[in-house]
C-alpha cells in the first residue's frame, strides 16, 4: 500500500452507448441500448437513461426491450470503440509508461512511475485535467478513481459514477470497505459468496472480522489468505503496462439453432478466419487450436490440437478447426460456436506454410477467407453483423440499426431500423443538429454502407447525479461526506486478445 493516492483507475461512462449518443444527436439524452438485437442478443450496455428503467450489460435483449421498449437498440459499431479508445489510451500514456489496460474503457495508472504526481493533493489535479482533457477531445466522460492501490482505486472510480471523480485518502480504507457487499471483492463469485453467506459473512466488513484463520477453514490457503488481506484494504499488485494474452479467440451465438452440418462448417472456418485477423491484429501466432461447441441444451464441448508450432496461418487453422469439428456430434442442433487460438508467440513456424498448402489441396481447394469481420454478441440468422451485407450474388442487403451509411441526395446517416423490404435512414452526424428521417427500398443503389467518422465534441451530457429511479450502482457520496453503499457488480469483459473460454463475450463499459 502507498502513502499516497497515487493510483489512477479510468472508466469511461457507459462506453458503447455514449459513443452511440455522441454520434447520434437525436439520441443524446434518450435511452440507447447496444448489443445483439436478435432473439438470442445480449445487451453490451446500456446508457443512463435506459438503466433507469433496470436494464444493464449482459441481459438478453428480448428482456431488455420489455423493460424499455422506447430504447433505441443499436449494433455494436467496435470499430469506432476501438478507434476512440485509442486516443483515451493515449492520453493515458502521456502520463505515466505505466498504464495497464483491462479493457477498451478501462485502465490503471501509475502516476508516480510517470512523475505526473507524487502526492494524493497532485494526483487529484492530474485527475481532473485527464476528465476534461478526454471530454474535449472524444465529448465523453470517464470516471476516476484514485487511490493508494488497484483494489480501492477501482472501487472508488466505481463510486465516482457518473462523471465524477473520488479520492480515497490513505488511513480510510477500512472504513470505506467494510459496508461493501463480499462480492465487490475480486475473486469473489457467485459459489464464493454462498460460502461466506452460509458462515455468516455478508459484507467485506464481516470478512475482516470473521479472521484469516476461518477464512483458510472455509476458503483454503490461497484463496483465505488472499480475501483476508484483501478486506484489510491491502493490495500490493502492481500496475502492469503488458499484460500479455494466453489467446485470441472469438464466438458467435446464433439466433436460430445450426443443425445443417454444412452450415456448421461453414460457420467454423469462418470463425477461423476471424480469430487468425485478430491474431495478426496482435502481431501473434499461435501453436494450440481450440473449437468450442455450445449445444441447444447448452451443455458446451470443447476440443483442442497442438500444431508442431506456431502458426498465424488462416489455413492451417480453419484445417486445425475442421478436423476438430469431425470429432463433435452436431446433429441435436447448435446455438454457439468459437475458435480460438493459445500457445501464443511472435513468430511463426516456416514449415507449416507446407502444412496450409497441403491441407488446402487435400481439402480440394481454399475455404473462402471471412476476412476481418469483428462479430457482434449474437448473429441475426448467421449474417455478418457490420453494414449491408450481399449474398449469392444478388444485392439482397439486411441493414442493420445504428450502422452508417450515405445517400449523395441526403449525405450521411445512421440506420434506424428496416423490414419488408424498406429501410428507415436518419441523415444526421457527430456535431450537426438531429437530422430528418428517410425511407428507401433496402436494395436503393444510392444508400451505400460507410465507415463511421470519428466523433466531435457535443453537447454537455444530461444530469446523470443519483436519484431514486437509478439502479444501486450509481450511489455517490452522501451529502456528509461518507460514501452511501453501492452494490458493485462485477463486468464481464470482452476483447480480441482477452483469452478464452469465455472471449468475445459482452460488457458493461
């Protein structure tokens, strides 16, 4: 633990859904909800405004929309996410060399190993500088959290939010924790907590009480020791600047059961392509090639086969990926399927260039390479998520909402929604005023899918500060100074690089 406040935790506010906002000026102060929008879509996240009505990350979206039903849900554009948290990124790094990214939206900072601040009084001001340095630059907001270590600092960027900023001063910890529930403890889960409940111990202030001897009793060793020091406000982690992947992989679930073995193949090699895009993204190969299949039972198998070495080869995986598949029983019907590849290196075996051309030629020619298709939390119908798409030849395209396209009558817009056979266009862009509403027919060869431009400074964002219609999560400090007591959830995290199982899965920015 340090003398000083020193560590920086960011956490940009509700990240793909402000990005949406800020792109979309009609949107700005309305409930905005990201993720997958088929039957079997999941929320990424959701704005302020929509948690007001108790949606939040990783809900299905079919129970979000009976939550919210006026919320605009759009497409994950994680393009334009990656490309604005590039720049939130760098400013990080004009601060300290050693800043240790968990995820698009979110990173420590060390401040003192960049000499930005050595003391808690010089930490707080490089701290509202940052704020207001990312809101002028991207017209977002993040929270902060600073303290003496990752743990408090972490929990208190979560108590910061919306848009805020909390300090916690060396010499409070113990009083800061102790009325926070267990789980807001990393490590703690669900069976973790269940443990601690039956003993008695339902907030981090039990946990202390409760002695490390009972907590090696309950939790073992490793575990007991860790949570004790834990809920004694002590971390010792560093903040680590590379924070190397042990895989790459994504998945895609599907809002229709695959029991067509053809289709299932297809959707593998696919699949394959991608996770090789992302590996060379990465600037990594791989030697271990992993196929994970999630029945309609949800009962999931997974299986696995290690190349004679590293490989960043798309056919050598997509061929690693087939034979993987021969081995698991489809028939039943298939709701989700991942590739993924460990073992990572930086560089590539030579010799199994021989292998891809092998295998391609035993294959009796090349599987079409999907390219770099970055999916989204579920696939409408197997679709590729991203922009129109055409298919066997025809110009049959599926628009999908919150995707950018442009009209040379009516410049650029964003998708608002489509069906039979018509597509609702809003001609609006960052910094314009909210822009009209258009129809077309979805095979109008003057609306053409685009890239999204980078955002602009906007308006001020709504009052978000703590009322009795928010959820929990955003409890701020009371009007004494103490802080109230949220109930932190846990985010799950998703990435191209984040390692797998449990990749490409996703999130609560």
């Amino acid at each position: 633990m340090r003398g000083a406040a020193t560590v920086l935790h960011l956490d940009m506010d509700a990240f793909y859904a402000a990005v949406e906002q800020a792109a979309k000026p009609s949107l700005r102060g309305k409930p905005v909800i990201v993720g997958g929008l088929g039957p079997r879509g999941v929320v990424a996240t959701a704005s302020y405004e929509a948690r007001r009505f108790g949606v939040h990350s990783a809900m299905p979206t079919a129970q979000a929309r009976r939550r919210c039903p006026n919320a605009a849900y759009l497409t994950p554009r994680f393009g334009l996410y990656r490309r604005i948290s590039g720049r939130v990124m760098e400013r990080l790094a004009a601060l300290s060399p050693l800043v240790e990214p968990l995820s698009l939206d979110e990173a420590f900072v060390d401040l003192e190993a960049g000499g930005a601040a050595a003391d808690s009084a010089a930490a707080t001001a490089v701290a509202h500088r940052l704020r207001a340095d990312i809101r002028a630059e991207t017209g977002l907001s993040g929270s902060v959290g600073l303290a003496g270590s990752k743990l408090l600092a972490k929990i208190a960027s979560e108590r910061a939010k919306p848009d805020g900023l909390v300090v916690v001063e060396p010499g409070t910890e113990r009083a800061l924790l102790a009325p926070l529930p267990v789980r807001t403890l990393p490590g703690v889960g669900p069976a973790t907590a269940e443990v601690l409940r039956r003993a008695g111990i339902a907030t981090v202030g039990d946990t202390a009480e409760a002695g490390e001897d009972e907590l090696l009793r309950l939790l073992g060793r490793a575990h007991g020791s860790a949570l004790y020091a834990m809920a004694l406000g002590l971390d010792d982690r560093p903040v680590v600047a590379e924070r190397d992947a042990k895989s790459v992989s994504v998945e895609d679930t599907y809002d229709v059961d695959l029991t067509d073995r053809t289709r299932v193949q297809t959707e593998v090699a696919r699949l394959a392509g991608r996770c090789v895009h992302r590996l060379r993204e990465a600037g990594r190969s791989g030697r271990t090639v992993v196929v994970k299949v999630r029945s309609y039972d949800f009962s999931t198998l997974t299986r696995s086969e290690t190349l004679r070495g590293p490989t960043d080869d798309p056919a050598v995986v997509r061929a690693a990926a087939a034979r993987l598949l021969e081995g698991i029983d489809t028939t039943a019907g298939v709701r989700l399927l991942g590739v993924g590849v460990s073992g990572l290196a930086d560089y590539t075996q030579e010799d199994l260039f021989a292998q891809a051309a092998a295998s391609a030629e035993a294959e009796g020619g090349d599987v079409p390479d999907p390219g770099g298709d970055h999916g989204a939390p579920a696939r409408p119908g197997g679709a590729a998520d991203g922009g129109a798409t055409q298919a066997s030849g025809e110009r049959s395209r599926r628009w999908l909402p919150g995707l950018d396209v442009h009209h040379p009558a009516h410049g650029p817009g964003w998708v608002q929604g489509s069906g039979v056979g018509r597509v609702t266009v809003r001609f609006e862009q960052p910094g314009s005023p909210p822009g009209p509403v258009r129809t077309f027919a979805v095979d109008d060869p003057e609306l053409t899918a685009t890239d999204p431009p980078m955002l602009v400074p906007g308006p001020p964002p709504a009052d978000h500060s703590a009322s009795e219609d928010e959820p929990p999560l955003e409890a701020r400090p009371s009007a004494a100074g103490q802080p109230s007591e949220p109930a932190i959830r846990p985010k799950s995290r998703s990435g191209g690089t984040a390692g797998w199982p449990g990749a490409e899965g996703t999130s609560r920015p």
